[in-house]
C-alpha cells in the first residue's frame, strides 16, 4: 500500500516536473522570464534576428570586397563607378552596425558592446577616405577585413 503511494506521488512529481521542463522551453515562458530576470532597461535580442543583421552585414562586406578588388584607373568613369560602390557599401554596412550596437540589437550580446562601436568608427573613417576627390581605399580594405578581428576573438 505505502508502496502504490510512493509510486503515484513520484509519477505526479515526475509529471510536473516534466510539464515545466517543456514549458520553459517555449518563446513565451523565455520572454516573461527575461522580464523577471533582466533590469527594465535591457532589450534582448532574439538569435534569429541576430543571426539576419550579420547575414545582412556579411553581405555587404563581401560586395564591399567585391569592389575592392577591382583595380581602376583613377578619374575614370569606371573608378567612380568603383567609388560609388564601395560608398555605398560602407553606408549600409555603418547603418547595420548602427542597429547591432549595444542597447539597439546587441544588448545581450557582451563582446558587440566593445567592439563594434569601434568597428563603427573604422567605418566611418572609411566613408570619408573613400569620399575625398582622390579616393582613399585602405582604411575602406581595413573595414573589408574588419569582421576576421572580432570573431577570432570571439570563438
């Protein structure tokens, strides 16, 4: 009799334990405990939204390096068409960095709060070597190779 006892109280125990293993599982259950857990002013950021702005960011370096690598005779139609190019690049690059800066998009996500205000900066040093009436791309090939830095730091 103590016997069947036990074993109905350890298969209810087992069900409620499993119940809230499942549960916490769920988007929802993570959400309401993040409110609970992190202070008001910190925003978390969901993995795939993450994982889209650097998909997006590893885009635009790559057409970035893309117009790099083409070599242009300077004040040609071509080598402004280069110059444009790799502005543009550089100013979609700088606004997704803009979007995975800490209290933006990378507010969980310890390691973007150090570096990728400084990549922001090495950014916009770009634009504007890239922008002078003889375009400057050096610091343009820094940013091209800027990503290699933080994620082997990061590994």
């Amino acid at each position: 009799m103590l016997r069947l006892k036990l074993s109905r109280v350890f298969s209810l125990v087992l069900v409620v334990v499993m119940t809230l293993l499942i549960t916490s599982c769920t988007n929802e259950f993570a959400a309401s405990m993040r409110q609970l857990t992190y202070p008001p002013d910190f925003k978390y950021t969901e993995q795939d939204e993450l994982r889209t702005d650097m998909a997006m960011l590893a885009l635009q370096m790559q057409l970035l390096e893309n117009a790099l690598a083409k070599k242009e005779e300077p004040y040609s139609t071509d080598a402004e068409v280069q110059r444009e190019t790799v502005l543009a690049s550089l100013r979609k690059i700088s606004s997704i960095t803009s979007s995975l800066k800490a209290g933006d998009s990378g507010a969980n996500h310890p390691f973007m709060q150090d570096y990728m205000s400084d990549f922001g900066a090495k950014v916009d040093q770009a634009r504007s070597a890239a922008s002078l009436a003889k375009p400057n791309y050096y610091y343009a090939g820094k940013v091209s190779g800027g990503c290699a830095g933080c994620h082997r730091i990061n590994r």
